[in-house]
C-alpha cells in the first residue's frame, strides 16, 4: 500500500492509528511503515544525518538517535531495544509497528515515584497485555482471523479497594476482560492473568463490535478498487482517485428503512479531495456514500444523489497563506521551588486531594478513590469518574448526513484515539505528561507518549475582601490554584479537549472543549443572497462560498460513582420558590426554599433547571450544624454554544430507540459494576437502549444505598463563519460543588501573598 492510500485510510483513526501499525497485522514477521505516518500526530520531529545511517529524533528536550539497521537506539544517551530495526527503503524511513512502544515504556517522568503498594485498579502493563493476549490466542477457542476490541483490568471489589486505599490490606486478583471479534460474532472473555487460565467465553448475541484500525484499512482497499466507485468520482470530475480522502462512519439504525440489514457487520465511507492544501475537509464528494460490508469485503451499494460541484477553493489552517504571523511575546509558567502536585505510580496529591489516575481505552481518563483531607481527616468523595459515553447527531437528512450521530467513545473507542499533547500548545509549559500504554486489534501493547498532562495553574482570587471599619481594616486575599488534569481524543474531524479540574475548596470542574474543523456539507450557494441559499442553509450556516456548517450537537455523558463520605447516598432536589409572605409587615412575598429526596430510579430523571439545587448527599453524616454532607451536581456551568437542554429530536425519531442519556441531564442508579456505559457495551447498531434506559427500567430504590450518578452536559452548535476553517476551542462547564460538606470554608489556610518590597 503506497503512502497516499495508507492516509485515506487514516483520515478517521487519529493518534492510536499512527502510533499503533501492529493493528494492520496479526503476528508473523515485523510490519513496517513509514516513520512519518508513525510519528504525524506526536508532535515528534525526526532527521537523518548526512550519512543517511543515523535517525535522530527530537521530542520536546528528548533526543533520539536510532541507528539504522540496528536494533539499539538511544533515549538522552540510554540504550532502549527496539523489536526490529529501523531501516531505509527506496530512499523512505520505515520502522516497525511497535517503534514507538519500544521507545517510550520505560521512560516515566521524573516526577513519578514509585509506589511499593500497587494500586488494585492500576492499568495492564504492557507486559501483562501481552500475557492476557498470548493466553487467549493459545487457548482452543482462538481462530486466527479474530480481532481483539478490549484488553481491560477486570473491576476489582469496590469495597475491599476502599479498606486498602484506607490502609486496609488486600490481595487482589488480577483478571482480565477481553473482547474480541470472530466476523460479525462478538465474544465477551475472562482471563486469570496469573494461571492464563480462561475463565469465561461467551458469545453476544446480536451485538455489533467496534470499529478497528483493520476495518479503516479493509475500507479504504475496497473503494479504491471499486470501478462503481471510480465511476462516480469520474462523474465528478475526479480521474486521479489517489486523491480522494475517504472516511469510514457507522451506519446507525432504521430498522430496515436505509434498506440495511440489520445483521450486516456495514460502514459508510464519505470522501473529500485533497487539493494539497492540507485540509481536505474543506472539500466534501457531496451526494456520494458508500455503503460497504464488512464480511464480504465489497461494496454493497453506492448511493448517489447527484453531482454538487466540490468547493475548490484552498483553506488550509495552518497559517501557510497568512502574509504576517502575529508578535506573541513568550509567556512562561515557572516554578522554582518545585510542583506543589506530587505523583507516585498513578496516584496523584494536590493540596488536600488525592486520587489515582489511568487511561482507559474507550472512555479515557477515569478518576478512582477520590478523597480529600479535611483538616487531617480522609474524607470519601468518589470511588470512580469518567466520561460514561458521548453523541454527536447532526440534523441533516440528507443521503450523507442522516445516519450521522456518532457515539465516540462506544464505536470508535476515545481513549484509542488519544491525541498526544504538545507542551505550550496544547498544555502550559510546567506540565508533567504522562505516557499510556494500551493494546491494539492483535492484542499488543502500544504506549502513546504525552497522553495525559497533569499540572497547576493560577485561577483568580480563592477569596477577597477589603475592610473599611471596625478595628481590622485592611484587604485580606488568597490566590486560587487549580489542579488539571487534561486529555484530547480526536476522532476524525474534530478534537475533544477534556478536562478534570480540582480546586483546593473541593469543587471539582468538569470542562469539555471542541476544536478541530467542522463537518462541512458542499452547497451551490456562495453567498446568502443567492437564490438557493434559502433552501441550501435550511439545516445550517454558510460558513464560506459553498460550504455549509451543519447544525448539530455535542452531548457528553459522565459516569460518576460519588460516595460522599462513605457509599450511602440519596438524591436531593432544592427549589427555591416564591410564596405568599403571611408573617406580617409590608412585604407580600416571601423566598423559600423546598427541599424533596427522591425515592427511585425512575423518580431521578430530570432536565436541569439552572435556577434549582440537586444534590448527592449522605443522609447518616452531618456537618457541625446538623446538615447531612454533600456535593451539588451542576450539569451547565457555563458554556460558549447554546447548551443542549435536550435532544433536537422528535420523540418518534430512530435515535431515541437507541439513545436516551442525550436528553436528560440527571440520572442516579443503584451502583452495579456492569453498568458502565450510559449508551449500553454495544451501541454500534444497535435497535434498542441497552444503556440508561435499560438500567432505570426496574426503578430501583436510590435512597440511602450505593449509587452512581449520571450527568449529561453539551452544547448545540450553530456553526459560524469565525470557526471556519478551524475551530477556536468551544468550551461546556459542568460541576461537582460541596454543599454543607465542610463546616466552614475550606481555604481559611491558605497563606497570605507576600507583600513586594518597595
């Protein structure tokens, strides 16, 4: 596969994708592939000396030699092996599929320590990876053609891995989850990684797997010898197909109305050209899909409604055709006394909190045993958190756009589609990054370099207040710091920027920023006084001359196992309202406050009202004045797009009997391990809500037991033409608050600024 065909079928699959060729294989001999699709998106830079022998490779103030045909490099002076030499072929850099890997696993960042007690719920190392995967495929039940879409740490025992994050002490068994593809057959495994003895194969009846790197590669193979395929271009006007960009989607469900069937294992591909501007999104094949079976290798039908001219026009984003780069002076983050955040392994202290940290493949970060020290006292607040799962629909009915509502992290897998940071780009330069180490469709481990940052920054005055009376007047005020920890999955077109942001008053900010470029729709209207412009925007903006933003949504749903000192729980809801004033004097009308615990599952579902309190508090702990502890869920903290109050669907509309999370902004659950994703495991196809819909269905009792609280935030995006031809970062605020949690306010101890000598 020449380099060109190797980027069409990377259009969609993002950092994993490039970091990550062992997909493209299972086993046998190294597979090799040019070193920039291997390092494009790590923000690595690489040379060959003048003697073409050498590689070097320049990492932020990491330097890499690798010596050609060797299979020792050097990271800053050390010796790292490689599994395979790098080499030169027909003038072109090529190394093997787990380069990468190779150089990055053993080089954790200084600020790490090592932990002697290991964390039970510490991600598979490599090497265990490895092991997990070995053992299955020399089990009876592995066929070589199967594919792995998940090598996981088995959920360990909430309770016991409370008492040992508490000092208790445990032995903890370390099994494996696994997924793995047989076709269209899904089978479901467990695996003791320490006999390597199966535990569990089930086959899942019905279910549509993951999409993997292998389907993007079959994709791109399939279109580009299709001469139906070919011919359509041609009716466009495009005769070199080399330059068609296309892009591998999920297909949805309509119960046959697409005139799909339903046991099919499909994708659709839509494509773009690239006219070597560097942004082939800016050129959609409008009224071209490709619906193409999986199982069969071919494409099961082209669906054509009619030639739009592509707009030709170059909008590359990367600053080539701007005549004059702005004068932006350097603005540094120092510290030089040291962090204030101290790391051991994945466990991370700031200021009074704590809590371990790992990568998970399909939702990301996750946030466990969470606790913060009130005044020397270890106090619960959340035994997990995470992205739960997240849609994007677009409300365009058209031949290409439809099907359109991706469930990211279900289908794709977000944290597979990690983007590695830059530091002072994309993370301030005082920034600790940390590595990741996942496995891929033939179960090997790959360590994706600068996955996660995790670092401090100045955020505004804690508190302030300047005395004019009484016998201390004066200014008293404290600076407010905050704790990220941040995190970017692209996927396709657009990249989510999500961070987790802990203040030192407890609050806990959880922000999500889209960038990227929009998903564009080719229109015969330049300007909106053009007589089809009326009918062309009907579905979104004109955003440039023939290119239409599509309207359309970004709706996040986090999984947050809150145990608020200790794991009893109940929902609170507090509205304020108005009453008659019937206590005397001149006033009518009176402020209170009505206060209601909700009982059931069922009961909990709700849009958020901004003007009312919910809360997850415990009811058997009080503050000093009697209240029972606890925090406020607060879905929109603020935003810079319209906030997306609910779905922008009818109630009869194909998604809803699929997807219900998307439209309510609070759901709380009795706590059970295996319900994890608010979409339900298997969302890729399928015809029913096997998420939150399912789970709320037997409307358990939430009052006063372990419970799991999920929150839905988004915004709608009505695109502009200042997000054209890429996106300024759009930010949706939610937030976790304490509500009586404290006895007083939490940052009485926070010193004073010194005052400057004159």
């Amino acid at each position: 596969m020449d380099n060109k065909k190797t980027l069409l079928a990377l259009s969609l699959a993002s950092s994993l994708l490039l970091l990550s060729p062992a997909a493209m294989a299972h086993g046998g001999s190294p597979d090799y592939l040019p070193i920039d699709q291997v390092l494009r998106s790590s923000g690595a830079t690489y040379e060959l000396n003048d003697d073409s022998n050498e590689l070097l490779i320049t990492y932020g103030e990491t330097e890499i030699r690798v010596p050609l045909g060797e299979t020792q490099a050097f990271y800053n002076g050390e010796p790292v092996e490689l599994s395979a030499p790098a080499r030169l072929h027909d003038g072109e850099v090529q190394v093997e599929r787990s380069f990468v890997h190779d150089l990055f696993r053993d080089h954790v960042p200084q600020t790490m320590m090592t932990e002697s007690r290991r964390h039970p719920l510490d991600s598979l190392t490599a090497e265990e990876i490895s092991q997990a995967a070995d053992a299955v495929k020399s089990s009876s039940h592995y066929q070589d053609n199967m594919r792995f879409t998940e090598i996981r740490l088995a959920d360990q025992d909430k309770s016991s891995v409370w008492d040992w994050s508490f000092g208790g002490e445990h032995d903890f068994n370390r099994h494996v989850e696994f997924t793995v593809l047989d076709g269209r057959r899904v089978i479901e495994g467990t695996l003791d990684l320490a006999s390597g003895e199966i535990l569990r194969w089930e086959h899942i009846e019905g279910a549509h797997g993951m999409i993997t790197y292998d389907d993007f590669m079959a994709v791109q193979e399939i279109i580009a010898e299709s001469e139906a395929y070919k011919e359509a271009l041609r009716r466009r006007g495009i005769e070199d197909t080399d330059k068609v960009v296309g892009t591998p989607l999920t297909v949805g469900y309509f119960d046959g109305e697409d005139g799909l069937e339903q046991e099919s294992r499909l994708l659709k591909v839509v494509s773009y050209l690239d006219v070597g501007d560097g942004n082939y999104w800016a050129h959609p094949i409008e009224n071209l899909v490709a619906v193409v079976d999986l199982e069969n290798n071919n494409i099961l039908k082209i669906e054509d409604e009619g030639v739009v001219p592509i707009p030709m026009t170059p909008r590359p984003y990367d600053g080539r055709d701007q005549h004059e780069i702005a004068d932006v002076k350097p603005l540094l983050t120092t510290e030089p006394e040291g962090q204030n955040v101290s790391m051991s392994d994945s466990m991370i202290q700031w200021q009074n909190w704590d809590f371990h940290l790992k990568l998970d493949a399909r939702v990301g970060p996750v946030i466990s045993t969470l606790t913060y020290n009130d005044q020397g006292e270890k106090r619960k607040v959340m035994y997990e958190g995470s992205l739960g799962g997240m849609i994007v629909p677009y409300g365009d009915p058209d031949v290409g756009w439809y099907f359109k509502a991706y469930l990211d992290s279900g289908e794709y897998g977000m944290g597979n589609l990690t983007s590695p940071l830059v530091p002072g780009a994309d993370v301030p330069t005082n920034a600790t990054l940390l590595p990741a180490t996942l496995a891929d469709s033939n179960g090997d481990p790959f360590t994706i370099p600068n996955a996660i940052a995790v670092f401090e920054r100045y955020a505004g005055p804690e508190f302030k207040h300047t005395e004019m009376l009484g016998s201390s007047p004066g200014n008293e005020s404290r600076e407010r710091r905050e704790l990220v920890v941040r995190w970017v999955s692209t996927i396709g077109n657009y990249d989510y920027m999500f961070d987790w942001i802990f203040m030192a008053n407890g609050n806990i900010q959880l922000t999500v920023g889209a960038s990227g470029i929009e998903a564009v729709k080719a229109v015969r209207s330049r300007t909106m006084h053009d007589e089809t412009a009326e009918e062309d925007t009907r579905y979104g903006t004109l955003i440039d001359h023939n290119i239409v933003g599509t309207t359309h949504q970004h709706i996040y749903n986090f999984r947050l196992d809150l145990d608020v000192d200790g794991e009893q729980n109940s929902l609170m809801e507090i509205d304020p309202v108005v009453e008659e004033n019937t206590a005397g004097g001149p006033r009518k009308s009176v402020m209170v406050t009505r206060e209601r615990v909700v009982p059931t599952e069922l009961d909990s579902v709700q849009k958020f009202d901004p003007s009312t309190i919910r809360l997850m508090i415990n009811p058997n702990e009080e503050n000093r004045m009697g209240y029972p502890v606890g925090y406020q869920v607060i879905p929109f903290a603020g935003g810079t797009h319209p906030i997306a109050k609910g779905a922008l669907f009818s109630e009869d509309d194909w998604l809803f009997k699929r997807v219900n999370f998307m439209d309510k902004q609070i759901w709380v659950t009795q706590y059970d391990p295996d319900e994890r994703f608010p979409e339900g495991k298997y969302p890729n196809r399928a015809a029913t809500d096997t998420g939150l819909e399912a789970f709320v269905e037997d409307d358990q009792p939430i009052e006063n037991v372990d419970t799991v609280l999920w929150m839905t935030t988004g915004a709608t995006h009505v695109a502009r033409a200042e997000e054209w031809p890429i996106m300024p970062t759009e930010y949706v605020h939610s937030m976790l608050k304490p509500w009586n949690f404290f006895d007083q306010t939490p940052t009485l101890n926070l010193p004073a600024p010194e005052t400057p000598e004159n």
